[in-house]
C-alpha cells in the first residue's frame, strides 16, 4: 500500500506571495510573442504584463532554496529584480524567453546566496580572531605583568600588526556601544523604579 505524503500549507511570506501571484495566471505561447513583439511606448506596458504573468518562475526559485540562510520574502524579492531585468533587456538572439527568465533568477539568486554565504563565514572568522586575540591579550599581559601592546600581540599570535590594531578598535567599540546601551537600560529600570513610588 503506497504511503500519502501530505503536503503542508506554506506560512507567512510564501503564503501571501502565492495567493498575490493566483492573480497573474500563466500566460499563453501566443501571447508571449504578442507581448514581446510590442514597440514604441506600448512596450513598457507589455513588459509589465510579462513581469506579472512570470512571477511564479521566482516563486518556483525561491522555493528551491528555501533554507539557506536568506529570508523567503528577501530571496523572492531579489529574484523579481532578476526578472525584471531579462524581461526588459531580452533580445531573441538570447535564446528562448522562459529558459533566458529562468537562468537569469537563478544567476540573480545564487548570488545572493553566495555573498550571504560568504556574509556569514567572514562573521564567524571575525569571531574567532576576537576570540583569538582576548586570549592572547589576557595571557600576555599576566605573563608580563602588564597590558601587552598591539606589537606584542602580533608577535605572540604571527598576524600583522594593523590587523591586531582593527580588531582591538573595533572590539573598543563593541564594549563602549554595549556599555551604553547597559547604561540605558538601567537608566530606564530607575525611571520606571521612581514612577512606580
């Protein structure tokens, strides 16, 4: 007895943009070419009306990389730029109109993916060098009995000293921005403290 695999219902985003999209049906061969051979001032129109009847090959995208670190609605909406963009530069010397559409999302969106990727790693190697560089601080400077020096730190850890520099600035920074808010925070607990008496 073959098992039924039940389909669940999208939520959020992806539901929204599905019943906004049950609006612009898929539209014809014929009419394709129709639309696509308009000129003049009517051809903004026409790409209009493509855009719109098309919009279910971003959904389509979208929904194969779903789960992969960029928002439903963020990668929806970048792949509607693609779109966009190879309706309204498409020549038929680029090859047939929907595989040119398809190709172009799925350049636009993996791209996003990509540098989001990339996004991400570049954060988490940022971390660890913080990481990297509070340890070498706190054991250098019981070692020397004293705070170490950014040249000391490069040394002990073989990085450039401007690097140790950036990350130290940065981490400064991150500690006074934390502070203040914690400052803030409190300010406002004692606000609340005084109306409540």
């Amino acid at each position: 007895m073959a098992q039924r695999i039940e389909q669940r219902p999208p939520k959020g985003e992806e539901a929204e943009i599905q019943a906004q999209l049950a609006s612009y049906p898929r539209l014809s061969t014929e009419e394709e070419r129709r639309l696509l051979s308009t000129h003049g001032a009517d051809r903004d129109a026409a790409n209009r009306v493509l855009i719109e009847h098309n919009l279910h090959l971003v959904l389509e995208a979208a929904q194969a990389r779903k789960g992969r670190g960029v928002a439903f609605g963020d990668l929806f909406q970048e792949g509607t730029v693609g779109l966009i963009s190879a309706v309204e530069h498409y020549k038929p010397a680029d090859g047939a109109f929907h595989a040119r559409l398809v190709h172009v999302i799925t350049v636009t969106m993996d791209d996003v993916l990509a540098q989001t990727e990339e996004a991400q790693r570049n954060d988490e190697a940022f971390v660890i060098a913080c990481r990297l560089l509070e340890s070498a601080q706190r054991l250098l400077s019981e070692r020397l009995d004293r705070p170490a020096t950014p040249a000391e730190l490069a040394k002990l850890l073989q990085w450039e000293e401007a690097r140790v520099n950036v990350i130290l600035a940065m981490l400064s920074e991150a500690r006074t921005t934390h502070d203040q808010e914690l400052l803030d925070y409190l300010d406002d607990l004692d606000d609340q403290e005084d109306q409540e008496e």
